[in-house]
C-alpha cells in the first residue's frame, strides 16, 4: 500500500502523490520514509526531497525549512520554501550566494552571521540542485 504525500508551502498546495518511497531533508539529515513508517514528527533541512512514486516516476524539489509529520499511511510536509528545478533562478542564486557569503567572514556569533549561513546554504543548495 502506497504512502499518501502532501507537500504545501505558505503560498500553496506544491503536490499530493502516492509514494513508494520519500527521501526527506531534515535538521538532523535525510530520513528515508517507507509505507508503514513509524510515527514522527521533525523539523526539515535544506536540500532535495526525491519521491518515488506508486508508479515508479521519480519527482524532486529542493525544500528549505518547515516541519514534516510522519504517520504509517501519511507524510505531510509544511516546507517554508518548496521548488521545482525549472522554478529556480540560477542568477539570483549566484547573486544571493555573492551576497552572503562575505557575512559569514570572521564568525562573528551574531543574530546576522546565524542569518546569512542560512542565506549562504539556501542559495548553494539552489545552485547545486540545478545542476
């Protein structure tokens, strides 16, 4: 039996499916999900989410933040951020990275310097992700 899988961000619905398996970034790695799957609950990372599904497609979007709920039947994922490659902009990642990273410089432990790692690993992980 498949697993039901609803991704939604602030802004939208991004997909409903039924899976096979999900690999999901979360704060403490990838979690790798199957039908069945002990209940969880967890914050999410940064980084793709690959879902393969009960017809063998495989879909990915890189997720960025947000939480993610796990129940034997269900995974639901409340991302902050949730893109498709085709959605990513390549200039404004490259912009954003040039933007950050000199914030991060001398490990100043700041509210800022917390901020723009978070800025840095996004605009990477965008970077990455299209490639």
């Amino acid at each position: 039996m498949p697993l039901e899988i609803e991704l939604a961000t602030p802004q939208r619905q991004v997909l409903r499916a039924r899976a096979r398996a999900i690999q999901v970034p979360t704060e403490g790695g990838f979690l790798g999900l199957l039908p069945g799957h002990e209940p969880l609950i967890s914050l999410l990372g940064t980084g793709p989410l690959t879902i393969e599904t009960e017809n063998g497609e495989t879909i990915r979007l890189l997720i960025s933040g947000g939480f993610l709920e796990v129940t034997p039947e269900r995974t639901v994922l409340l991302a902050d951020i949730a893109e498709r490659k085709e959605e990513i902009d390549v200039a404004a990642a490259r912009r954003e990275l040039a933007a950050a990273e000199p914030l991060t410089r001398g490990g100043d432990p700041s509210a800022g310097y917390a901020a723009a790692l978070a800025r840095v690993a996004l605009a990477q992980a965008r970077l990455d992700f299209v490639r």
